[in-house]
C-alpha cells in the first residue's frame, strides 16, 4: 500500500521561519565586502547582527514548540462561515483594484504610456525600470497602501477557491497578473512571490497533504523546497536578464554567477 502523506515538514510555520530569515541572515553575512561595493555599499552586516538575527529565530522557534506541546489542534472553519468569508475577500479585493486602477491613472496623468514598455524590456538603459518607478509610479500615500490589501485577498480567496468557489479563479488570477506586472514593470519581484507563495503554501495543504502516494512522488513531495529554490533563481535570472545584467555583464562571466551573486 501506498504511504499517506500526512504532513509536508517545510509547511510548518518554524520550518519556513527557519529557512527563508535564517537563510537569508546567513547569505547576508557570507557576502564579501566586494560584493557590497558592486551594489555601492559598504558592509554594515556583521557578526553581531548575525548573532542578533539568529536569536530572534529562535525565539519563534521556541514559541511554536511551546505553542505545539502545550497548545490545541484547532478544528478548521465549517461552511458556515464562507458567506463572511467571500464578503472579506470581495471588499479587499475591490480595495486592491481602486488602488492599483488610481496608481495607474495618476502614473497615466504624469506621462507613462505603453510605449515605454520595449525601451523596458530591450533596451540598454538598466535604469528604466527606477525612472518609471520613481517619476510615474512613486509612492502614494494611501493609494499605493490599498495594493497590500492583495496579499489578504489572496489567501482568503484561494482557501474558498479550494473548497468549491470556482468562480473565485478570475479575480484571484487578476491579481496575481497585476503582482506579475508590477515585477515586471517597477522591478518588484517581491510583489509577485508574495502573492503566488500563499497561493502555492495552500493548495499544498489543501489538495496534496492527507492523499495517497507512489515512494517516489511521496520523497518528490518531501524534497520540493529544493526545485523551488531552482525556480526561484530561474525566475530571478530571467527577470535580471532585462534589468541589470546589462549594467553588470562585465563583472562576471555568465548570468548563472551572476544571479547567485545577485
């Protein structure tokens, strides 16, 4: 009989903590000091930020095996609740659209146009992507805040998608298209990771956690997070090769040096 695939370990809250502000931590402490000139930087990041940082993880790592020997198993939400739950996700939804309908029609009124988007994508200026953000898209206080409500919206909207509101994928796709957008345009990758990771983190909970699997689909499963971080440097790469490659080509030898630098 096949394995149950009762729980994916880099789904727990400590795993991922661990990982991506650990990870992160320790990659800003291995970069050399000739890495952060290249940004035009010194390097500010030291041992005792390290120490600082690490120390913060544990802390939560603490709280969560505290919270798990001591805590309750919540029992989940029941259908009765979706109704509150689709009004939540149809009002954060609309809030994101206003401000994201407002940014570009105040970046519209300041002289952006689509025109711009080959010189973006193809051309040799790596700075175009900081003059459209910064002379058309700049922040607007209260307006560019409404585009967070997006990352709320997507994680409500996506768990109803996941228990039988279909007619939920449009909107969820439209944000997600405009987070892509937004990557694209303004040079905010993070903008589009936040949106498509909770998206991922709960269809993986939903869908694939609690199911029978083959051994090799079952330690496919289990060694996902590897062929993630293969994605995300692919995507990292491509996204860079119409940015800052082209600013930075002669400082090393390939894209793939490049991309782990970046």
């Amino acid at each position: 009989m096949n394995p149950k695939l009762n729980s994916l370990w880099w789904l727990r809250p400590s795993w991922l903590y661990f990982l991506a502000v650990g990870g992160t931590l320790l990659v800003a402490y291995l970069q050399r000091e000739h890495d952060y000139v290249l940004y035009g930087t010194p390097k500010y990041f030291d041992f005792n930020h390290l120490l600082l940082g690490l120390g913060a993880v544990a802390v939560f790592l603490l709280g969560c095996q505290l919270g798990h020997a001591t805590g309750k198993t919540s029992s989940g939400l029941n259908s009765t609740s979706d109704p509150v739950l689709k009004r939540c996700f149809w009002g954060l939804f609309s809030l994101s659209c206003f401000g994201y309908m407002v940014w570009l029609a105040i970046g519209i009124g300041r002289g952006f146009s689509l025109a711009m988007l080959p010189d973006l994508l193809f051309g040799e200026d790596v700075q175009v992507d900081a003059t459209i953000r910064e002379a058309y898209f700049g922040t607007i206080p209260g307006i560019t805040t409404c585009s967070q409500f997006s990352l709320s919206a997507v994680s409500i909207g996506m768990w109803l998608y996941l228990r039988g509101h279909q007619h939920l994928l449009w909107p969820l796709t439209a944000l997600l298209g405009i987070a892509f957008a937004r990557a694209i345009l303004l040079g905010e990758r993070l903008a589009f990771i936040e949106i498509l990771l909770p998206m991922c983190i709960l269809y993986f909970q939903q869908k694939v956690v609690g199911r029978q699997y083959s051994p090799p689909i079952y330690s496919f499963l289990q060694a996902l997070p590897i062929l993630a971080v293969l994605g995300l440097l692919s995507f990292f790469a491509i996204s860079e090769s119409f940015r800052s490659w082209k600013y930075y080509e002669d400082d090393f030898d390939s894209i793939a040096e490049f991309t782990l630098w970046r």
